[in-house]
C-alpha cells in the first residue's frame, strides 16, 4: 500500500513545521494519509513514525485510538448510523436494518459499487438530532427510513454531494510565513504575563 506521494510529502512537511513536537503533528498526518488513500496504510503508518521521530506501533496506538481512522477499505461515502442511547431509543436499530437491506450489505461490507458501507457507531454527539448519521463525518439528523431513501438516492444520482471519504476539508489551509503566530520551543516558552504562574502550579 502507498507511503505518502510527493504532493502529500510537501503537505506533510508544511503540516510538520507548525509543531514545535514534531509529534504533535501525527494526528493530522493520519488524516492527511487517510485522504490520499481513502484508509489508512501500514505503509503511510510507517512513513508517518519516520517523519515525525517515533515508533510505527505509537502511530498505530494514535490510529486505532479514534473512530475516524479506518484501517480497512471503506465506500466512497461511509455511513454511520449512531446507536447510542438517544438514537436507540427513538429508532436507530430499526434504521441500521433498513439500511442493510436498502444497500444490501451488512456493517462493514461495502456495495458492489464502491459507493457505500455502513456502520453502526457509539453516541456522535447529537442526542437532541435522534435518530442520527453521519456520511463521511457530515451529520444527517432526524433520520427516518424514507429519509435514508432519499439521501442514498442523491448520493447517487449526484444531486447531493458530500466529498469522498477521507476528505477532511475542502480547501487546505495556508498561513503565510509573515502572518505565521510563530512557533516557540514548548521547554523554552515563556507564559503571557496574564496567566497566573504560581496559581497553575498549585
């Protein structure tokens, strides 16, 4: 499986230069190689430990760590179906059945067509929005079963668009050089004078 490309690369080192723990940048490295790939690779894991100074398995243990990271091929629009208490109680099991058999697959699988494969979540934080689902992370609230209908048919058609999975964003963002804040070495940082030292240290 793929490593970062040469374009990614360049990303990757932009995204690195913002963290004075080079490190810290291993989470939005993860999302960098889960948009260029649609997943995460042990290959992209393995790129990302080198160029951040640490091991393959820590970069693994960050991944597996959060839902949103998938370290398996997923369709093109990845839908989860929340199944906590509040999506529960006011239908969201009857909604993950509808969906298997409107797709025709079972949690995990993905459509013949690459398009879909759905999964049932733990709470996404929208009780007040029961039943609710995410594609691809965009949250869809109010679900009913018509209301799946009409989302898998506009996802299809085109009429609704919601960008692959993996994309975490639609535009990059860049911060000039001259507008950068500046990144201080976090040993040698020294705090604003408005924060109370000595009551932190308590």
């Amino acid at each position: 499986m793929a490593r970062f490309s040469s374009a990614s690369l360049e990303i990757a080192h932009d995204i690195i230069s913002r963290y004075p723990k080079i490190k810290s940048a291993t989470i939005p490295l993860l999302h960098l190689a889960q948009e260029q790939d649609g997943m995460v690779t042990d290959d992209a894991m393995a790129h990302i430990a080198e160029l951040v100074g640490i091991t393959a398995a820590e970069v693994m243990g960050t991944c597996t760590f959060y839902e949103m990271f998938k370290l398996h091929e997923v369709g093109r629009h990845q839908i989860n179906i929340c199944h906590g208490i509040s999506c529960h109680l006011l239908g969201a099991d009857d909604l993950v059945h509808h969906a298997e058999e409107s797709l025709g697959i079972k949690p995990g699988a993905i459509t013949d067509d690459g398009l879909f494969s759905i999964e049932p979540v733990e709470c996404i934080a929208a009780c007040t929005e029961a039943p609710c689902l995410q594609v691809n992370y965009r949250y869809i609230n109010k679900v009913t079963n018509d209301d799946f209908d009409l989302l898998i048919a506009g996802l299809r058609d085109g009429s609704m668009t919601v960008p692959p999975h993996g994309t975490l964003a639609l535009s990059r963002q860049h911060i000039p050089a001259d507008k950068a804040a500046g990144v201080a070495s976090v040993e040698t940082a020294v705090a604003p004078e408005w924060f109370p030292v000595e009551e932190a240290s308590k």
